[in-house]
C-alpha cells in the first residue's frame, strides 16, 4: 500500500494491526485526543514506565515524544519499540547534551545525581535515579542526607522539590518551552473573569504561575484532583492534551485551559502534536521507525530507572 493512501477507519485498522503485531499502544495525556482514543493505556511518565516494564506485548507503540520511548526500549530490550514520529523530542531533553551534563556532575564529586525522566538514555545511564513529576518529592526525601544532590534538567520541577522537601539542590538550568509560557498576567485576569475556578498547575511551571495554583501536581494528579473535588470550574496550567481526560471523566464540570504569553498555542506541545493518527497506522503497519539503543546504553540507562520504579 502507498504510504499516503490510508484506510478509511482508521480506528478499525489500528485495532487491526495492534491484534495482528500483538501491539500495545502507550499514549501520553499530552498527545491529540484521537490518539489518546485509540490508545490502549494512557498515562504520565511514570505510570507509562510502570505500564512499559510489565507489558507482555512483542511491539509497544509509544505515541508520546523519543524520550519516553527510549525509556520503554531500555525497559524492553527485546521488544520492538516503535514512535509514530522520530523527531518528537523534549526541550528538557534537547537542552542537557552529554557532554555538558558530564562536565557540570565532575564539578560536584560525591554528589547523588537524580535526572527528570525528560532526558535522554545518555543522561540517565550517567545518573543515580532517575525521578517523574509524580514521585520527585517522595523520591528526594529518601535520598541520604549527608550528600549533595544534583538535579537536572528541569530547574522548576527541581525548585519545587526543594521547596517541599527542605534539600538544597544544585539544579541544571533547563525548563520545558510549554510550561515556562504560562502568563502570570494573563493567568490573574483569567481568575478575575473565573473568580469560581481553582488553578491547578504543573510543577514545571515558573514559580509566579505556581504561586496561585491551589493544587500542585504531576499530569495525573491533576487529572485526579478535578475529578474528586468538589469544586466544579479549573484553570488548568500544563499542556493543554490533558483537558480532553479531563472532560471525559468528569463532563459536568468547567476546565479552562491557562494562556500562554503570546497569541499562539504555546500551551501545546509542538513535539508532542507531531504524532498523528495517520502516523500512528503507518509505524504499526511497517513496524517503523524503531528505535534502537546499544546493550551497553541499555545496561546503564536501566539501573537508576529500576531505582526509581522500586522507589515508586
């Protein structure tokens, strides 16, 4: 078949496909709803690793960014891991390259290095445990105190942690282009105009925008908060893919995505939005692109993602 020509259901030829490869299909809450949709699990960081290192599927489709498939390929060394498009990366990511990220942890010996999950294979393999969003803080705590603590890459998930924990961390100066958008100025003129809704709010968020959330959480706190709470109207400060959960589990209520500074939809996730459902038929049918990492990389990136999910 032409690669550009496509089914037309493509839900149905995806289910299709998934029972015919015995493929799973990992979706992160920052991808487009009909992805979201034709997902098996979706999820955060941390619970798509959790889903990632059980899974008994022979192919895991990772419709998210390259990261997070790296993570389900060291996981699953002998599986085939697949991602509707290569080129998804990560700001966080992209803006801690090895060579740097070696260099600033030689200037802190004896330091525990703790790397975001939003960071390449190569950072992780040089790190001691490796956190999420959902378990930084809890994860943090338990660190030995008598040791500095390293921090990379994201500095606003880093000056959080230290914040609810009371360690001093030593924090790389990275920050996620979607969550550093927020506009505290356009956020207080939302509320004004919503004086009933809650904001809640990303800890990769700066901290002006943090300082008038109600609630603080990873993607899956979120998600959860609004729908327990009582309250029937939020303001939501991350990416914007989340208010398609959101509203599914809870219909009757009011969530409201918080603006970017700029005319534009910065509170998307470009690399996220580069996965498509046509994209997500194409890799299923040809089993590409894959990805591919060296039994030495695996090794090492696998150690402190193992600390962390035993720590979880």
């Amino acid at each position: 078949m032409n690669a550009k020509v496509f089914p037309s259901d493509l839900d149905a030829a995806i289910r299709q496909l998934k029972a015919e490869r015995n493929a799973v299909v990992l979706a992160h809450y920052y991808q487009d709803s009909e992805i979201q949709d034709s997902a098996d699990f979706i999820g955060d960081s941390l619970q798509l690793a959790q889903e990632a290192a059980k899974t008994t599927a022979d192919v895991i489709c990772f419709a998210g960014v390259h990261f997070m498939a790296e993570t389900a390929k060291i996981l699953n060394p002998s599986r085939i891991v697949v991602l509707p498009d290569l080129a998804a990366g990560c700001s966080l990511a992209e803006g801690c390259p090895i060579g740097r990220f070696r260099a600033w942890k030689a200037k802190h010996p004896g330091a525990i290095v703790v790397s975001y999950v939003n960071c390449t294979a190569e950072v992780k393999a040089e790190s001691d445990v490796i956190v999420t969003s959902s378990n930084a803080e809890k994860i943090v705590r338990a660190l030995p105190s008598d040791r500095p603590i390293l921090f990379a890459p994201d500095k606003n998930l880093g000056r959080y942690v230290a914040k609810q924990t009371g360690r001093e961390l030593i924090l790389w100066p990275g920050s996620c282009i979607v969550h550093e958008t927020f506009s505290e100025r356009k956020l207080v003129a939302l509320m004004v105009r919503h004086p009933q809704a809650k904001v809640i709010a990303h800890p990769e968020c700066e901290p002006p925008v943090l300082a008038h959330a109600h609630f603080v959480g990873s993607t899956t706190a979120l998600l959860k908060f609004a729908v327990a709470s009582p309250d029937h109207a939020f303001i939501v400060a991350t990416e914007a893919g989340i208010l398609h959960q959101m509203r599914k589990a809870a219909p009757h209520k009011e969530f409201i995505a918080a603006p970017p500074e700029g005319n534009c939809a910065c509170n998307e996730c470009p690399h996220m939005k580069l996965n498509s459902l046509e994209k997500l038929y194409l890799c299923l049918r040809d089993l590409s692109p894959r990805l591919e990492l060296s039994a030495e990389l695996i090794e090492a990136a696998r150690r402190p993602i193992d600390r962390m999910l035993a720590m979880s």
